[in-house]
C-alpha cells in the first residue's frame, strides 16, 4: 500500500513527523486498486475471461501490441493463451474505488486548506499545491471543488511568501486551476491580484517570470479580464519589453507575444502598446476598424511621439488610409488624420512615402480652401506637413497638385503662397516660409521659386519678416533669405537698403547673442551672399557700425570665447564674408581705409588664412587681402627727394641722389601692414604660398590673386618677384600652371608666370623645363584672346618664340 497523499518527491525526503502524519488522517490505498499494468489507482476497471482486472485502457493497450505484432494473445499477469479479447466493467470494484477517492481527497482537502498558510512550513506548502494542482488537472469537477472550497483565494496568499520555490509552484498551481475555466479566473482576479502576478514580470531571468507570463496567458484568454491586465501599471510596458528581449527562452517571448495577442481586444491596451513601441495593433485597427474606431486610433496615433524608423513603417502601413480619412467631408475624422500625418512626415523617407501616396494635392487644396471649409487652426498643421515634406528628396518640380495639374512650383502655386503669407497669422505664415525654404533649398525647384517671386513683387513683403517677434516667423524668414540671396542678390540688397529699417533689423539679430545660433549664421550668411559692387549697401553697413561689430565676433570666436556649437562655422564665414565686402569699396570710401587701419584688417585676414579646415574663410580671406595689396601703392609714403644745390643744378656731374633706406621693395615707399596694407610687412606671404598647395581650388585661385598684386602694374615687378623667391613661392607658382586645375586659375597662372619670367634668372632657369614651355605652349593655342597674348610674351622670354621687334627694330 502507498501511504504518501503527494508521491511527487521533487521536494525531497519528508521529514518522519510528516510521514506519520499523513498515515495518520490519509486512508491507504489498497493493491487491488492499482492496474498490474500501468501501476495506478483504476479510474475503468475491467475484467477479463480469465478473470484478472486491469485499467480499461491499459489492457486494451495490451491487446492492440499483441495484434501488432503477431503474437498470441495471452493474459499479461498468467502468459496464458486468451480466446477472446471481451471486456466486462468491474463496476462493483469501480464503485469501490471512487468512494475511497472521495473520501481521500476530501482528507486531503482538509490537509491542504490546513497547509495553505504562510506559517506552514514549506515542504507543507508545496505539497498542498501539488495536489490541487494535480487534481485540477485529473477533472474538470475538481477545479468546480476547488473554487467551491474557496481555496483560490488561499492559493492566491501563497504569492506572498518569503520562498521562491513556493511562489513558482503558486503561480504554475494557479495557472492550472484558471485553464478553461472563466469562474476561476474571475475569481483569481478579483482585488490586487493580477498586480501581484504583473510585478513578477519585473524579475528579471527568473522562473517566476516565466510562470508569470503564463497565468497572465490564461487569464487574458477571458475579455473581460484584458482590461483589468492591461490598467495595471507597467504590465503591457514588460509584456512588449519581453517579446523584443534576446535575452528570453522563446517559449516565454512566444507567450508574453500571445498574451498581448489577447489583450488588443480592449482598445486602450492598443494605444499603451502603441505607445510602448508596438504599434501594429493600433495600425490594423485603423485598417479594418469601423469608423469610429478608426478615427480614435487616429487621433492617438497624432499624439504619439515616433521613431524614424516608426514613421516609415506607419507610413508603408496606413499611409494612404489616413490621407483618404484626411479627404473625408468628416472635420473630427481630418483633424485626426492631419495630426497623425503630421506626425509621420517629419522624417524624409515617411515622408517620401505620403508624396507617392499622393498627400500633395489634397494638402494644397486644404491650404487654399476658404475658412469655412477648413479652420485656420487645421490650416496650420496643413502648412507643417507641406513644410516637413518639402524638405524630402522628391521631385516636386514634376507632381502635379494645382486645379490644372500645375506643379508645385508653378507661378500659380508659388503666388498664392505668397498670398496666403501676406494675410494669415504668424503660425501659419512661419510654417508657409518653411515650405518655399525647402523648395529653394534644392537646386532642381529654387529657380521655379526665385521666378514667381521676382514676377510678384513678393521680396519687400518677405524681406518684412527680418523684423517679427515671433523667433521662428524671422527664423524662416531669414533662410529663405539666404537661399533667394545669391539669385536675387540686387533686389535683397535694394530691398535692406529701404526706409523700413530691416537691415538694421538684420544687423541686430547678428549681433544680438554671444553664442552662434542657426538664426545668426543664416542672417549673416544673407549679406555675405550679396553682390559686393553695392557701395550703397556696404556704406549704410558702416554707417550702422556693422564692421565693427563683426570684427569683434571673429576675434571673439578665433579666441573660443563663445560657446562652441554647430553653426559655429558657418557663422563665422558668414562674418568674415561681410566684413570682406569693406576692401571692395577702399578706392572710393575714406571711411572704410580707416576702419582698415584702426583694426589692422590686414593683419586680421591674413590670421584667418590660418583657418584650417575652413574653406571658405580661407579663400574670402585671400581675396580680401588681394584687395587691400592692391590699394597699397596707392597709400604708400614715397620718399622726398630734395632739390640739389645752385651748382648741382648747372653741373649735374657735381650732384649725387641720397641714399634712401627702409623703403618697400615692391612699393618704393614707407609701408606697413596696419597703414598701408603691405602684405610684405607681415606673415602674409608664406601663408599665402602654402595655399597654393591647397586641394580647394577656389582657395588656391585667391590665394594666387592675392600674391599677383606683388607683380602687378604700377609697383616695382622686380622686387616682387624678389620678395616671392624669398620666400620660395615660385615652384608653387609653377606648379599651380602646371596642374591647370580650372580655366580661371590657368589664365591668372599664365599671367604670373609671365611676370615672373621677365627676370632673366629665372627666364633662363624655367626655359630647361619642358612641363613649364609645353603649359604655355598649350596656354598660346586653347586659350582666349588675352590669355594668347600673354602666353605668346612668356614663351618669348624663354626663347620658344622668336622676338621679332629684336630682329626689326624698326617694325
């Protein structure tokens, strides 16, 4: 006979006080109980002819082996021949056998509703567990019994112990006890329950967790339960963290993923897990849902905040669905639909993904709509949708979207954006110039845009905005500004120069923070970009004090004084670009010549060659300092010569030139770098030869611009070609002639080259190099008129071509 209520000995050996315990109150089992062929207690005892009992399926069992495989049949226990296979039901031991049972298990009741309590020991406990678990899994009756019995709740209390092994086998008894059956798993629910298993979900690898997932699988198999799991704090949260965890088994990930399943029946667990990163739920429902769920899941989706990634994959998924909601006659159904747009078009492949749907022309429409058929609050997030959109790789020049299939940046579009601008408030009139800066941010539609502008007239209005309040209105304002600059630089610059005070405005914005800000280098970057021949431009500059503060804003960044940011850069190339625009304008403008000398530009832009890494400030530097070179030798000090005596006036011979010292080679007078802008009286020159290795072109045409003033008409060629020896600039010189890299720097390399070559040293030296004769000769045949000319003189100097005027001196 056994004599133990729990054969399972996975809690191992059992104290002797328990053994004698169970004795005690558990009734034996008796052997002709058990099936001598599968060793259990006979639910279906049968009798055969013989006369031996056994479990009806087990001898049945036995029955089909020995027809399988061709053996006589016989008595399993005797090994006696059978002649038949006929079955009786020993319904007398059956009944025997059942009554037992109850009355066993209802001492075993007894005993586990006595060992469900926390002050029992463990081994107490989990032996009670077992045996519901057991018996719930024998008969659906028995899970009946147990919820009877009240000892669901009981069950429940076990999660509260001190012992893991008592709290796993609580939640694994527990989902036993719910497996299909509703009553049950409304009772386990009741109260803070399902927060208590929810917070097993925490553990981090561990088997409560698993277990965890796996009631709350049961449990959310019953509707009205999906609510109650998903309204506790975290649940859904852990649930979704589990299904994308590498470092789960995938039987739990496969169960937390089918429990989640359950819960998308209640529509707010769908937007929790929208919002906890799952998001295909909420996007089949907008799919198939009915129309009021659709715009409910809508109107959450808008509220969102969403990955990248998220918004292309909401775009691919319902991306035409909500621009057909978007066209809906249904204004609460629009709104939605615009605000979840708005959401997914602000990354350039979502984006993207709305143009080939065909979001353009429903939003045009919405834009240029009266009021009464849309609000201008729905306007707005119209404006901010066509504002992120513009801003995607699409060819905007070519969809069409007005009434006549105009193209986006047809007159007709353009024009009544404008319109629109000039007559609605700023929040849409900041979004509107978002959009017309996109499109002249693109090469491919700036020249549409720049046309429609210049046909209405728009650039005073526009030019209006360098002054609104509101930052992000000037903000848009002044890099559309920008963009339009260098294909409507005169109309800008005549536009600033007006009586409305928006270059003072523009100048206060470039000023107004120590720290460079988008605002700031765009606004810079706007003067930077306008035509340099304005001297009405560049003197109401001075007039306002412009230079001065500029120059103030590149020392203080060249000395890393404001804090370093991401427009850092282009601010200050925008500086150095408007401050460049004073030595345009030395030869006609007293002020300016001083302003050069009481801040030592020279010496300012010459530092900034230094600039590595910067371009653009490299270059404009050069050319600034070709500008002020060439202004030298018109503000270099030439020497006084005396008048000679009475007799060295009559007798020459008697006269003698004094000797002049510490005047410029070059100039033939006094100079200096802050007065005369000398570039021989600074590091200029070495600086500048070493740009000419440079790998931007443009840098090293500025910077040869700048060296040529050293050769030019009007000052001492000689000494110019003297000072570039010194400082070994002549190999670069030719080798710049050599590379022939650009049209431009070939003709300005041709013409140094000449000059150099009129030094008979270097002449006899360059005539030995074949590359230098073959660049000129090359120079003499492809280039143009006067570039011919020049070749021609230089391969005269180096005996490749013949000097005529030597043999007839007289033609």
């Amino acid at each position: 006979m056994a004599g133990n209520w729990d054969e399972s000995h996975e809690i191992g050996s059992q104290s002797d006080d328990s053994f004698q315990y169970e004795k005690l109150h558990i009734e034996p089992i008796y052997d002709a109980f058990i099936c001598p062929l599968s060793k259990q207690v006979m639910t279906d005892p049968v009798t055969i002819e013989n006369g031996q009992t056994f479990e009806r399926a087990a001898i049945q069992n036995w029955f089909n082996e020995c027809k399988e495989s061709n053996r006589k049949l016989v008595c399993p226990m005797t090994l006696k021949e059978l002649k038949t296979t006929d079955m009786n039901p020993s319904i007398a031991l059956r009944n025997t056998i059942e009554e037992w049972s109850a009355r066993n298990e209802a001492v075993q009741f007894d005993m586990a509703r006595v060992s469900l309590n926390l002050s029992c020991p463990e081994t107490d406990i989990l032996r009670a567990l077992r045996f519901v678990q057991r018996i719930c899994q024998q008969s659906v009756s028995n899970k009946h019994i147990i919820r009877n019995s009240e000892l669901i709740p009981m069950i429940v209390d076990m999660l509260k112990s001190s012992s893991r092994r008592v709290r796993c086998r609580t939640l694994k008894t527990l989902r036993v006890v719910v497996e299909d059956d509703d009553d049950n798993k409304e009772i386990m629910a009741e109260g803070d329950n399902v927060r208590t298993v929810v917070k097993f979900l925490s553990h981090e690898k561990s088997k409560e967790r698993e277990d965890a997932v796996s009631l709350l699988f049961e449990l959310s198999k019953l509707e009205s339960l999906c609510d109650k799991i998903g309204s506790v704090n975290g649940a859904i949260l852990m649930l979704v963290g589990m299904t994308s965890s590498k470092s789960e088994n995938l039987l739990t990930v496969e169960m937390a993923d089918k429990t989640l399943e359950n819960l998308e029946k209640n529509e707010n667990n769908v937007r929790q897990m929208a919002e906890n990163g799952r998001l295909q739920p909420l996007l089949t429902l907008i799919l198939e849902g009915s129309p009021e769920t659709k715009l409910s899941m809508a109107s959450y989706l808008g509220e969102l905040a969403l990955s990248n990634d998220v918004k292309v994959l909401v775009a691919r998924t319902v991306g035409s669905s909500l621009i057909n909601l978007m066209k809906s006659g249904n204004m609460e159904s629009r709104e939605a639909a615009l605000k979840a747009l708005n959401q997914v078009s602000s990354c350039d492949p979502s984006a993207k993904i709305l143009v080939d749907e065909g979001i353009l022309s429903p939003l045009v429409q919405h834009l240029f709509s009266g009021q009464n058929q849309l609000p201008m609050r729905l306007k707005e997030i119209s404006a901010t949708i066509l504002a992120n959109i513009v801003t995607s790789d699409c060819e905007f020049d070519s969809i069409p979207v007005g009434p006549n299939n105009q193209t986006f940046v047809s007159e007709y579009i353009i024009h009544n954006l404008l319109h629109l601008i000039s007559n609605t408030g700023p929040a849409i009139e900041g979004k509107l110039l978002q959009v017309l800066v996109g499109l002249t941010s693109s090469p491919a539609t700036l020249t549409g845009v720049v046309s429609a502008i210049k046909s209405s007239g728009a650039i005073n209005g526009l030019v209006q905005f360098v002054e609104a309040p509101q930052q992000d209105l000037r903000l848009a304002s002044i890099k559309l500004l920008q963009n339009l600059s260098p294909n409507m630089g005169q109309e800008l610059a005549s536009s600033l120069r007006g009586t409305a005070g928006q270059l003072s405005g523009l100048i206060k914005v470039i000023a107004e923070n120590i720290a460079s800000t988008e605002e700031q280098a765009a606004a810079v970057g706007i003067l930077a970009d306008l035509p340099e021949e304005d001297i009405g431009l560049t003197r109401q500059l001075l007039d306002e004090g412009a230079f001065e503060m500029m120059i103030s804003r590149i020392r203080m960044i060249r000395q890393g004084e404001p804090r370093r940011s991401r427009f850092v850069t282009p601010y200050l190339e925008g500086l150095v670009g408007v401050l460049s625009r004073i030595t345009f304008v030395l030869p006609n403008e007293p002020k300016a010549v001083s302003l050069c000398r009481d801040h030592d530009l020279t010496g300012l832009f010459t530092e900034l060659l230094q600039q590595s890494g910067l371009d653009k400030v490299q270059m404009v530097s050069a050319y600034a300092l070709e500008n002020l070179s060439q202004e030298s030798k018109n503000l270099t000090k030439l020497p006084e010569i005396p008048e000679p005596g009475f007799c060295g006036s009559i007798f020459p011979c008697f006269s003698t030139q004094p000797v002049m010292t510490g005047l410029c080679r070059v100039h033939r007078g006094s100079c200096s770098q802050r007065d005369t802008f000398c570039l021989l009286e600074g590091p200029a020159l070495p600086r500048l030869v070493a740009l000419l290795d440079h790998a931007d072109v443009k840098v090293v045409e500025a910077s040869l611009a700048a060296l040529s003033t050293l050769l030019d008409d009007g000052v001492n060629i000689e000494g110019g070609v003297a000072v570039l020896c010194e400082v070994e600039g002549i190999k670069p010189v030719l080798d710049v002639l050599l590379e022939k890299q650009t049209e431009n720097l070939g003709r300005r390399a041709v013409w140094v080259v000449e000059r150099l070559l009129r030094t008979d040293d270097i002449a006899y030296e360059v005539s030995g190099d074949p590359n230098v004769s073959t660049a000129l000769v090359d120079a003499f045949h492809n280039g143009d008129y006067s570039t011919r000319q020049i070749a021609e003189r230089a391969l005269r100097h180096i005996d490749k071509i013949p000097n005529f005027s030597e043999i007839f001196p007289n033609a």
